[in-house]
C-alpha cells in the first residue's frame, strides 16, 4: 500500500504483436498506446506497463502493485467463455487473455484495486463467468478512429459516485457485456442499452475496489475514473 507522498505504483496490461516499427526497426514488441500511462500519470500515478508473461507469476506481479489496469485491445477468445466463434470476431490473443485473466483473479483474491477498460472490462467479465455479445453495430464506425456516445450512470453504484451525470465519452468497440459475470453489476448504460460499466454488487466479484468500463477514458481529458482508482489504493 502506499504512503502519504508516495504515488502509487499502477500496473497496465499491453499489447504483445508480432511486428511494431518506429525509426530503422522492425521486430517484436510489448506496447500500450501513450494514452494510458499519460492518464494514469495524470491521475497521480506511476504507470507500469505488464507485458505478458507466464500466468504463475500473476499473483507476485500484483502483490507488488498498488493498482492494477487492464488495457483495451483483441477480442477475447470466445472459447473462454464457452460459445462458437462469429466470423466477425478477431483471431484470439493467447497469451494476453491467460495474463490477463490471471492478474484479474489476483487483484480480486487480493483486494488490489482494479480497473478494466474495454476488452478489460469484457475480461473482467468473462474471468467471473459470465458472457460477452460478438459483434454489435454503431460503437465502432469508422477503422482507427475513435467515436463519441453518451453513457448514463446508475444511481447508487460505485461509478456513479466517481461520475454522477451523464457523460459523453470515447468509444471504439464492437463486442459487448451478454450476462453479467457473478456477483457484478451494471453501473452504466449506453442509450441503446448497451451495458457500459459494471462493478461488484455482492456475492463472489471479491472486496475490494473494482470497476469495468466499456470506453476509452484513456483517449479523452476526464480523469475521474482512473482518479477514483488511484485515490482508492490508499
């Protein structure tokens, strides 16, 4: 935990891809879009990125951490919740989803606060069982660019206490929230009643500070959600 003065030390899953280029270079890389470690910088945090790795040093990874995001990216294998492939949806990312998944059920069987933002937030989902919609029109327009919509939040709920209006925020996904996972709750909705935000209500999400998002808060200037994690550490 952290201690007055100290900026708490925040975990960001990334990208592992085959073949990234910048200057003469052209090989294998880890990455993460500036966004997120300039958001939780922002947000008076150190940003750590967590590249995957085996899945048996989740737990020690996030025992070292005050905070722990997972990024947006690859839909998730479809396998791991128990359907048939869409042809709409993208090849899975192996190694991301075991990562990922392992470092959700850590920070969850810790108490180390968590933040999942789109496909995090779909796999915090999935890692407590429930399902996700494969492919949905209109949240995702245009290749690379991303849109706006506005999300409403449900009074009563942890995010409606970080956000309490109604908020137009960035967006850029076409894979959704089917059935809750156990114990999470819709804490946002879309205007066409896309679930936008979940958190636990009780009976098996784990105890501590826990909050998914559909979004990319990342991409914009509102800095309440990664704030409330941050001040959440302690």
């Amino acid at each position: 935990m952290t201690t007055a003065g100290r900026r708490p030390l925040i975990g960001v899953s990334t990208y592992l891809e085959s073949g990234a280029r910048w200057g003469a270079w052209e090989l294998p890389a880890a990455l993460l879009p500036a966004g997120y470690p300039r958001l939780v910088q922002r947000a008076g945090g150190i940003a750590a990125m967590l590249p995957p790795d085996d899945p048996a040093h989740a737990a020690a990874t996030v025992a070292r951490l005050d905070g722990v995001v997972i990024a947006g990216g690859p839909d998730v294998d479809p396998a791991r919740y128990g359907v048939d492939r869409d042809p709409r949806t993208g090849p899975p990312a192996e190694a991301r989803d075991a990562w990922e998944l392992a470092l959700i059920e850590a920070a969850l069987a810790s108490g180390t606060p968590l933040l999942g933002i789109c496909r995090g937030m779909q796999l915090l989902n999935v890692a407590l069982g429930g399902t996700l919609v494969q492919h949905i029109d209109g949240h995702a327009v245009t290749p690379g660019v991303f849109g706006e919509h506005t999300v409403k939040p449900v009074p009563g709920t942890r995010y409606a206490e970080a956000v309490p209006e109604a908020t137009s925020v960035p967006t850029f996904h076409h894979q959704a929230v089917d059935r809750l996972g156990r114990g999470l709750v819709a804490s946002a909705y879309a205007e066409d009643g896309t679930v936008e935000a979940v958190e636990p209500g009780g009976g098996g999400a784990g105890s501590g500070w826990v909050l998914g998002v559909q979004w990319h808060p990342e991409m914009g200037e509102d800095l309440r959600v990664m704030g409330a994690l941050v001040a959440a550490v302690g």
